[in-house]
C-alpha cells in the first residue's frame, strides 16, 4: 500500500537535514551552539516556502514531526 504522506512529496525533494531532526536532537544542537535559534527558524520558514505545493509541506511536516 502505498504511504499518501511520502507519495505526495516529489522524488527530488530533499529536505534540510535540521527540520527532520527530533525536538531532543534540535534542543541538543541549539545548547551545544552547534546551530543558533535563528539558524532553525530561518531553516524551517525557508523549508515551509520551498516548492512543494501547500498540502504537500503540511504533510511533509506532520511526517517529520
């Protein structure tokens, strides 16, 4: 059966590694200072204006989260 949720994001779409990172991983990160908070904002707001049509950046997100 096929995923409605990975079928709707395109074959050439990668996603920045930082928005698939889990809330531990991303809060690890931002402690360390290996990222900084605007990193992760600037991040994720670029990723939700990428290509993907609307539908599909919600549930790409509601995937990943």
């Amino acid at each position: 059966m096929i995923d409605p949720v990975t079928a709707a994001i395109p074959d050439n779409y990668t996603a920045p590694a930082l928005v698939t990172w889990d809330a531990l991983t991303l809060s690890n990160a931002i402690h360390d200072r290996d990222v900084s908070c605007r990193e992760v904002m600037n991040t994720y707001l670029d990723h939700l204006n990428s290509p993907l049509p609307e539908e599909k950046r919600i549930l790409f997100l509601f995937a990943h989260s």
